[in-house]
C-alpha cells in the first residue's frame, strides 16, 4: 500500500525567487506612492486639528512661563512691554516672548524650504509633521523628567510667579515648541487652507462673523473650518488647563499635543493620492 505524503512546509512555500520580485515590486510602489502628492478632499481635518494643539500648548505656555508658544501677536506686545519693564511684576517676560518670536520665525524658515521638495506629497507630510512631534515630545519630556520643573508643575509656575522669579530653563521648551508651531502654519499656507493659520483666531473671528453665508444652510467649507478651527482651539485651551490641575500635570497636555501631530503623521502616509492632471 502506498504511503500518503503530507505537504511540509517547504512544499507549500512558493519559491525563493519569487520573493524578491515581490518585495522589490511592493516597495518600488510603496516610495511611489510616497512621492505624490495628497488629494486635499478632507485635508483641511488634520490643518484643523492642528488648532486643538495650538490651545494644548499655549495654555501650557502661559501657565508656566506668562507667554505664548503658537500666538506670536500677544508676544509682540508682551516685548513692547519690555521697553518699559512692563509688567513689574513679570519680570523677563520680554525675554520669553523674544526666545518665542525668534524660534517660531527660524520654524517658519526651514519648514517653508520644504515648497523645494514636493510640500505637499505624503512624504513630506509625514516627515513635518513628526518632526513637529518630535519637538513636542522632547518639551514634554523636559517638563515630566523636571529637568524644567516649572513647565510641567503648575504650582511650582504659580510660586514662581507669586515671587516674581523666573526659571530661565523654561526657555528651552518655549523654543522647541514654537519652532514646531512655525513649522505647523507653514504647512496649512502649503495646503492651501488659509482660513485656518492655526496659530491664531483673530482673523479667523473676523472673516467668520463677517461671511455673508454665515447662516446658510447651503454648503460653506471656509465657515466651516474656521468655526471648528475656533472651537478646536478653546477646547484645546480648556483642556490644557484643567490637565495643568491635575495629577497628570502640565506636561500631560504637551504629550497629548504631540501624540496628535503624530497620528497626523501617520494618517498622510496613507493619505489618498491627488489624481494625476
């Protein structure tokens, strides 16, 4: 009677050569992909996001050093203020605000060189925006480890304050974070979504309560980013404070901030491509 032969292993494998034309074809496509460009249906979600980090950050900014990360218009008055050692009772406050101003320009910067290189593709995306993250998670990591203890403890800030000192370690991460922030209102201008800067809602108050479709029921994307761009923002704010009254403390908003920035990273490297013209 004749033996049955299971099937080994080796049997049911395809053959060896067949593997690296597989893998060779799967990644040439993958960097293919990488290279195009993204279809902007539905992009203007993650620019949007990107204002619910910017509420995240300043709100901890603020609390910790009386200065703003993302908002660089407060900080232009903040170093007026200076001239006149104004306020008082807020020493170096022109200090911080400079360090923030100049990192958030040198951010705007190298990130706008990135129009040399396809801005726009999935590629280039991604990497900005982990890049961004990488910025938030180094401050956030400065503030939990208390190499910078006034950024991530809200009452050592407040003591400081109520004594009218300043812990000049806070500088680092107020540099590391608006550098980011440069990087991030580059980004929504490449989009192409400048009803949303991101950074800031002033202009964004003005060209949402002035549009004349405000109340429309008929399709309206530019009211529409802008009002999420400002409710994303406040919320972002409130829950940057109540996490600075936390156990958790400040620093928790600062990892909350980059995990976003870096789920967006991800998010475009799966991005549907933009259809070839």
């Amino acid at each position: 009677m004749k033996e049955s032969v299971l099937p080994n292993s080796e049997s049911l494998s395809p053959p060896a050569s067949a593997w690296p034309s597989f893998t060779s074809q799967g990644w040439q496509s993958w960097r293919a992909g990488l290279r195009m460009d993204v279809d902007k249906q539905y992009a203007d979600i993650p620019v949007c996001l990107c204002s619910f980090v910017s509420g995240l950050c300043d709100s901890t900014a603020f609390n910790a050093a009386t200065v703003f990360v993302s908002m660089q218009t407060g900080n232009t008055i903040f170093l007026a203020l200076g001239t006149a050692n104004l306020p008082s009772n807020v020493p170096h406050m022109w200090l911080r605000a400079l360090a923030s101003i100049a990192a958030f320009l040198l951010g705007v910067y190298c990130f706008s060189k990135l129009r040399h290189i396809r801005p726009i593709s999935k590629a280039t995306l991604a990497s900005n925006f982990a890049v961004q993250a990488a910025f938030i998670f180094a401050a956030a990591a400065l503030a939990q480890t208390r190499v910078v203890p006034a950024m991530g403890d809200l009452h050592i800030a407040e003591q400081l304050a109520h004594d009218q000192a300043i812990d000049f370690r806070v500088l680092g991460p107020i540099a590391l974070l608006a550098f980011q922030f440069g990087g991030q209102i580059v980004t929504s201008r490449q989009l192409g979504f400048n009803e949303v800067p991101t950074n800031v809602v002033t202009s964004v108050y003005c060209d949402l309560i002035s549009d004349p479709g405000l109340f429309s029921t008929a399709s309206n994307p530019k009211r529409n980013r802008r009002a999420s761009a400002v409710i994303l923002l406040l919320l972002g704010g409130i829950i940057g404070a109540w996490l600075g009254w936390s156990q958790a403390g400040m620093s928790a908003s600062l990892w909350l901030g980059g995990f976003v920035k870096s789920i967006i990273a991800i998010t475009w490297l799966f991005w549907k491509p933009a259809a070839s013209k």
